[in-house]
C-alpha cells in the first residue's frame, strides 16, 4: 500500500513538473516588453441552416439541410497607443463581400466616428465552399441561391462587427510575435498543366508547384499571457464536396477550432493538476473543451451507471425561453474566469490553384488518374474528382487536413520568438479594372495594354477537380463550340472589342457588360496594404495562384527593400490575404491565362489582370515606405436596396396531432450502451432553422450527467463530432425532422448521457416559439 502511495505521489510530481513546463512554452515572452495594445474578439456567423444554397461550387443542388459545425468571425486589433491602429476579420465564409463591407463600415463609422473606415479595416474569407450563400451584392454569385438571402447577409454583417466591437473593448498593452515554417502535406496543384506553362527559369527559383510556408502570428496580453493566434497558409476550402449539405467551415475551420480547444485545454491542465487528462493527448484534434471540472467522479459500477440511466426516459417536447439554447452551449463567447477567450484563425492566402485534396484526381468510372491538360474522363469532366487523404469520407478529410494545419500552427505558436515592432501604416485604393492602362515590358522596352470588362470563359463551367461541373464543357478549352456560343448571346453577345482583349479566353458569360437587373459582375474591387512593423499584409479581392501570389509579393517586397526610408530589409515578411473586402474571381499569371483552365477562364478581367494588381500594388508600397499617397480611387456600387429574392419564406411549421415539437420520434435503443467511436442517433419533431439561427446558440447538444439529477452541456453545435441534419418528410411538408449524430469521440469521458435539441417554430400568423427536448439516457464506457 506504501509503495503504491508513494509511486501515485511521484507520477503526480513528474505530471506536475511537465505541467508547469508545458505552461512555461506557451506562455513564453508574456514578459517582453509590450509594443501595442492587442485585442481580440469571436462571434458566430452560421447562418440560415435550411433551404439556402451554399457558396462555392455554383450547385444549384447543394442546399443547406444542417450544421456540421457553426461559424464564425474572429478579429484582431492592433494600435499604437494613441496612433494609428489597424482591424483584420477573419470570417468562416467563401469569400468577403463587397456590400457586406460597404455596410460593416458604415456601422463602424457610426458607432466610433473616423476611428475605423475601409482604409484600416480588412475583412477576408476562409473560403469554405460549405456556407450559405446569397450574401454578395453582384447577379453571378448569387444567382444559384435564387437571388440575395437577407438572413445571411445580416448574420455575417452582424457578427462581424461584433467580433471588431469585443476587439475593440478588450484592447489592452500587448506584443505580437511571428513564425513561419512549411506544411508539406496540406495542399497539392490542381492545374498543373497551367502551372508549368510558367517560364521555366522562374519555376526553378520554387522547390513546389504551391507555396507550403505558413506564417503565423502569436499575441500575447501583457498581464494576462497568449490571448490569440492568426495564421496564412494556401489551400483551398472544398474537403467538403459539392453533395455536402451541411454548414461547415471546412478544413480551417476545423482547425481554428482544433487550436482554440487545444489551448483551453493545455491552459486548463497547466492551472488544475487535478485534471485526468493526459498530457500526451493535447495535440490529438476534435476534442471537446476539458471537462474534468464538469464531469463527475467517475462511477466503477457499471450497473449504477445503467441504473442511473434507465431512470431519465426521453422527455417530451416543451416550450423554452428563446435564449435556452445560448445558455447551454458547452463554449462561452466570453472569457469564463480571469484573462480573454483564446481566439485562433486560420486565414486564406493565394489559394487559387491548391487543393487539399492531396491524393490527386481520378476517374470516377475507372479509377485511372483524369486526363492531365484538361482533367477529363473519356471527354467528360463531370467524371473526374479529386480525392482527400480520408477518401471516401469527406468529414475524415476536412478533420485530416485541418489537423494538419492546426499542429503546424502549434509548432510555430509554441516556438515564436521573433517579436514585431515597428509602426502600424496602412493604405488603400479603389481600382477600375474594367479599363485600367497597365505598363508591361516588352521586347521594344515597355507596352501599355490595358484590363478588360470582366468576363468568364467557356473552362470555367468546367468546374475543378474539387467540384467538376456538368455538360460538355472541359478545362482547357481556348476556342469554345457553337451551341453554346447561341446560348451566350441570348444573354448578351460580346463585341469584337471584348473578345480581342479576353483573347485567348473564349467568352461565355460577358458579365462585366450585363446590367439588368442589376450589375452581374464587380469592376470597381478594393486593393490595401496593411503594415504592423516588419510584417505587411497585401489584401486582395480574389483567389490569386500560386504563382501570381508569388510575383505580387516579390513586387511588393521589392520595392520596401530598396526604398530610401530605410524602413524595411530583407527580412520584411510579406503575406497575401485572399479574397479580403470584396471577391472578383481568380487572378492568374499571364501565362496561366493562356492555357484557359478553370483559374484562367475565371480571371475576369483578362490576361493582363496580375499586371495589373502588381502596378497598383507597387504605388501602394511605395506609400508604405514613405511615398506619395494613392488616390481613394472611384467608389464601389451599393446595391443593396436594388436586391431581389426569390427564396420561399417559411410559412409555418407544424406538427402530427398528439406530438408536441421537441418530441422524440426515434430515440436511442432502451439501456443501450455505447463505445467510443460508435454513432449515436436520434430523430427530433422539429421546425425549419431559419425561424431562428440559433446566433451564439445551439441546435443540438449531448449532456453528461454529473452525481444523480444534473446535467450539463459536453458537446454542441461546435463540436466536429456532432451533427445536426434537418430534413422535410417532402419538399413543401410543414412537418420536419431534426437528426442528431453523435460519432463519440475517443476523448469521451464514461458516463450517463443524453442528447438534445433546440429549434424555433412558426405560427401561422407569423408569432415564434422555442422548444427543446431531450432523449433517453445512456451509458458510454
């Protein structure tokens, strides 16, 4: 009994002492000296989880029917104290929009006067393909979610600022420190043929076809410790397929939550020894927050479990205030105790050409790999997909590759050493890309040649190897057919004029000359420059490939190297935030361009679009170093008041005679008893999610019973092992059903358990009510 005692006490010591180490790591350099004031800030961004047809592969088909995991906007603030200070939002959505941003700084403006306007604030997308649309303000991108979706466009505008208002009130002394290091294994060229149309002197200059370096920002309160991370690295948001249905925010978002877990997590086990948590699982990805101070004593007995459990049956459906579901939820907005919530984001860069699908692309019929030049099968497109390192299931690919990037993050955060200084500058232009002269070298010294209206080739209906699209279409073409040359022109028929500039892309869809109703394409796009000491962000309206993200930032870096202010060297680090304050589609090189695969074809405004950036990109960061000031540039369009949406609204909701909503229609097997990793399902009567969105609430919720009679919130709608799918018997039924999966995670503590849902109903007169009810109990050992 000694021994044991003593063996007991010893393994606590060294837990302990690996603990307190593990707490030195990831509070290292809380004592440097604080530069900035920092803050941080978190707010959900989920959207309609019904009937809304999400952003990213243009599938008219891929309506949201449920919620893998929420989204949400997460910001960060850097000011000098009493200078200039700069805002950058990361949102879990496709892309930014340029009326979301039109009308994200008109709020900003109203509430802090000057403080905040388009030139210090960036808003850019994770571009998960995985999220409602109907949020931007051209016809083109919206026009497969049946116009513009209030509901998402409020949602994201409001949780944006949100996220920049907690920001803003959590400003506090603070430094920033940065990494980079490589991700091998994250990303893989989807066009290579156009890539290697690149001269071949410059491909040389590379070791990869995409970039694999992540870089990454560390920000730590001067009291309080690390608060946050931001992060840049290129790869593309489509592990999730064009048949996925439910809300997701893909691989990164995944990963931020993997972080933001992992943090809570290693924060909480270096501050309570007492938790049974085991050191060696703080990387492992898809926990839930810990719960070793919610969980109760473990019970031996396994029959007192089953007891315990067969005395909670599933409860019926009954009416709940509309803030029960906010109160539930297993993660809080706000910090719960001393400091602020730990908020981790995984941004986009130059994303155009990266796929995370790493195992390639093959032929669905044959499983042969897709034709290299124009990734056909047998001629047809819609044949080929790519596949990610989970193949064939795309959750387990979303979870791989965002784990991937997660534990990279977690490298370069725990190892950041190099701290930012400096001051804080930023710039900005509005730029006509529908006509702007450009100046390119040539063999006689220099051309001017101008950008094009936008436009969109035939390759670009072609889709990807990530999403093919449908037809006869194939990436690649440079000529077009005739059959769908007669159906563009029943649209509009390009002029000559628009054809000689867009050559070689063959246009199909002449979008910068289409107005009715409204503007189907963007011509005024925002380009900016945000510096935070020796790190500069190049913020970019688009997907740009690898390569163009390569040339604008060797352009960029270029000229604050040689600069006479003396501001920057060569150790200045240059990162490209993609489709950041408004979305235009891709930005190809030149010689990309001509090769017309789907980024080609979809680089709106010509072959001379990189140039383009590049020119004005230059007299941005010529300001930056000291230079002449830009012009603001022309105006963007507000369209919101011209917007038109042909989505049904709900009507009402309604439920078999005898059955109350909440109510369980399938529950789970009576004393059942589940393993980790089996699925547990149960099947709600419920009402459609767009009666309310459940904003910083929860659809779905697996409790733990703690001693006898309480139960608390162990996973929610935030947790990756937890889905919320929401169906209709048919489509215009007033009945509906909401399923509940739970895949138990290995982490899952042994216990009681049950699951619950949260939905909204709608009258008939139009009034909401909130429900909630709750399945059986059962065991997990």
């Amino acid at each position: 009994m000694g021994n044991s005692f003593e063996i007991r006490r010893d393994h606590k010591s060294l837990r302990c002492i690996c603990l307190c180490l593990l707490l030195l790591i990831v509070s290292q350099n809380v004592s440097a000296e604080s530069s900035y004031l920092i803050g941080l800030g978190s707010y959900d961004i989920t959207g309609p989880a019904a009937d809304v047809n999400m952003m990213g592969y243009a599938n008219m088909e891929q309506i949201v029917s449920g919620v893998h995991f929420r989204l949400r906007a997460r910001a960060f603030i850097v000011a000098e104290p009493g200078g200039s200070r700069v805002v950058f939002v990361n949102l879990d959505a496709c892309m930014a929009s340029q009326i979301v941003t039109i009308k994200v700084i008109e709020r900003l403006k109203s509430r802090y006067g000057g403080l905040y306007d388009e030139r210090n604030v960036a808003i850019s997308g994770i571009h998960t393909h995985a999220g409602p649309g109907g949020y931007l303000q051209y016809v083109v991108y919206i026009v497969t979610s049946l116009g513009f979706v209030r509901q998402s466009f409020d949602v994201i505008v409001d949780g944006i600022e949100k996220a920049i208002i907690q920001a803003h009130d959590n400003l506090r002394p603070g430094s920033i420190f940065i990494n980079r290091g490589e991700l091998l294994d994250a990303g893989v060229n989807r066009s290579p043929s156009a890539y290697l149309n690149n001269p071949p002197e410059e491909r040389k200059k590379y070791k990869y076809d995409v970039d694999k370096e992540m870089t990454l920002l560390k920000f730590v309160d001067k009291e309080w410790g690390p608060v946050g991370s931001f992060n840049w690295f290129a790869t593309h948001g489509t592990s999730m397929s064009r048949t996925n249905s439910l809300i997701s925010g893909d691989n990164k978002g995944a990963a931020a939550r993997f972080m933001e877990d992992w943090f809570e997590k290693v924060h909480g086990e270096a501050t309570d020894i007492k938790s049974e948590v085991s050191i060696n699982d703080s990387l492992e990805s898809g926990f839930p927050r810990k719960l070793s101070s919610i969980t109760p004593q473990l019970h031996e007995n396994y029959s007192m479990l089953k007891l315990l459990a067969m005395s909670f049956p599933a409860n019926n459906g009954s009416q709940v205030p509309r803030t029960f579901s906010t109160t539930h939820r297993v993660r809080s907005t706000f910090s719960q105790g001393v400091g602020a919530k730990f908020v981790s984001a995984f941004c986009q860069s130059n994303c155009g050409d990266v796929s995370p699908n790493v195992l390639g692309a093959f032929c669905i019929d044959t499983g042969l790999p897709c034709d290299f030049n124009h990734s056909t099968c047998n001629g047809k497109n819609e044949l080929c997909y790519s596949r990610g390192p989970g193949y064939p299931d795309e959750f387990e690919s979303t979870r791989i590759i965002g784990d991937r990037q997660y534990k990279k993050a977690v490298d370069l955060f725990t190892a950041a050493s190099e701290q930012i200084s400096g001051k804080i500058d930023y710039h900005h232009t509005y730029l006509n890309l529908s006509n702007l002269e450009v100046t390119i070298p040539s063999i006689n010294g220099q051309e001017v040649v101008r950008t094009c209206p936008a436009s969109m080739g035939f390759g670009f209906a072609a889709g990807t190897t990530d999403g093919p699209g449908a037809f006869d279409f194939s990436q690649g073409d440079d000529k077009g057919n005739a059959f769908w040359k007669l159906v563009r022109n029943v649209l509009k028929t390009p002029s000559k004029e628009q054809i000689d500039c867009q050559h070689p892309k063959p246009i199909l869809l002449d979008t910068g000359d289409m107005k009715e109703p409204y503007d189907w394409a963007p011509s005024i796009l925002p380009i900016q420059i945000i510096r935070i000491g020796q790190l500069v962000i190049l913020c970019v309206p688009g997907e740009f490939s690898t390569m163009a993200g390569r040339r604008l930032r060797d352009a960029v870096k270029t000229v604050l190297a040689s600069s006479s202010s003396g501001e920057f060297d060569e150790n200045v680090h240059v990162v490209l935030a993609g489709l950041t304050n408004s979305y235009s589609q891709y930005i190809t090189t030149f010689e990309e361009y001509e090769i017309q695969r789907y980024e080609g074809a979809s680089t709106l405004y010509g072959p001379h679009t990189l140039s383009a950036y590049i020119q004005e990109f230059k007299k941005l960061a010529a300001s930056i170093a000291g230079g002449p000031n830009v012009s603001p540039g022309p105006q963007p369009p507000d369209l919101l008041n011209k917007q038109i949406s042909l989505l049904t609204p709900v009507l009402v909701d309604a439920k078999p005679i005898g059955v109350n909503f909440g109510d369980v229609k399938s529950d789970v097997p009576q004393n059942s008893t589940f393993t980790k990793g089996d699925l547990v399902a149960v099947i709600f009567w419920s009402a459609c999610p767009r009666n309310d969105l459940m904003t910083e609430g929860t659809f779905s919720l697996v409790e733990i019973l703690k001693g006898t009679d309480t139960w608390v919130p162990a996973y929610d709608d935030d947790d990756f092992s937890l889905r919320f799918k929401w169906s209709r018997p048919w489509k215009f039924s007033t009945h509906s059903y909401a399923t509940i999966e739970w895949r138990i995670p290995e982490t899952a503590v042994p216990g009681v358990y049950r699951i619950r849902h949260f939905g909204a109903a709608k009258r008939l007169f139009g009034s909401i009510s909130h429900f909630t009810g709750a399945s059986s109990a059962f065991v997990v050992i």
